[in-house]
C-alpha cells in the first residue's frame, strides 16, 4: 500500500474542505422533503390499551391528512406501576416496547406505515420513537 498522498490529491481534498458544497445525508432521505409533514403525539401516563387505541386512531387520521413522519413520545418506564407487580413482565409493559409491537403486529395499521425507528435525541432519544407513514392514494 503506497502511503504517500499525491499532491493532486492533497490539493482536491483542501479544494473540498474550502467549499460550500455540503454532501447530502442519504439516510435523512425521508426527513428533508420540504413536503414532510410531522405530528407528535405524547402516551405518558396512558395505560396499555389506551395507548394502542390511541396510536391506532392518531396513525389513521394521520394517514388520512398526509402526515409523513409521527413522533411517538411513550417516556423510558422509569416511573412505570409495573415495576410493584412480579408477575408482569417489566419491558413489554412499557409503552416504548409494546405500543411499536402493537403496531407491528397490526395488518391494517402496517399497510400505513414504512418504518417504525428510534427517535433521535431531539426528539426524546430511547424515550421515544418515529413512525413514517406512506402517502395516501
């Protein structure tokens, strides 16, 4: 392997760090449309069921307007009832695990739905996650 670097190339890689150019972020591809339209929606304190009827509903009327990106706050389950009852299992009580499984789980709901992922710490980091919606025909 040649370790030296070209003086070509030394000059296109100080040309490059001089320049305005900015490369575009391939995986931000859904996030940079000027038409992305974003909602948010905060399940603190919702039991189980209320949740999943709540994201249900919120997810088809999203749909139904065009939403591209919802923002799903469910918090970490830090101050979750749970953790009092040994006979629950204290992760898929927690909203930010099963509200995602609900969904995933449901036909009609996932005909809606791209891809449910992670929320970026802006958004509320593991307390949180993203669900990306198909545009409606």
């Amino acid at each position: 392997m040649n370790d030296k670097v070209s003086d070509k190339d030394k000059q296109a890689w100080k040309d490059f760090l001089s320049s305005n150019e900015k490369l575009p972020n391939k995986d931000n591809k859904l996030n940079t449309s000027p038409n992305v339209k974003i909602k948010h929606i905060d399940l603190h304190g919702l039991t189980l069921q209320e949740a999943n009827k709540t994201i249900e509903k919120f997810i088809n009327n999203s749909y139904d307007h065009n939403v591209s990106k919802i923002i799903v706050v469910t918090g970490k389950g830090l101050h979750s009832s749970v953790e009092k009852d040994p006979y629950v299992s204290k992760d898929l009580s927690i909203l930010k695990y099963s509200v995602p499984d609900f969904i995933e789980n449901n036909p009609d709901i996932m005909k809606k739905v791209i891809e449910i992922k992670d929320a970026e710490v802006k958004d509320g980091g593991s307390g949180a996650f993203y669900i990306f919606l198909k545009k409606k025909k």
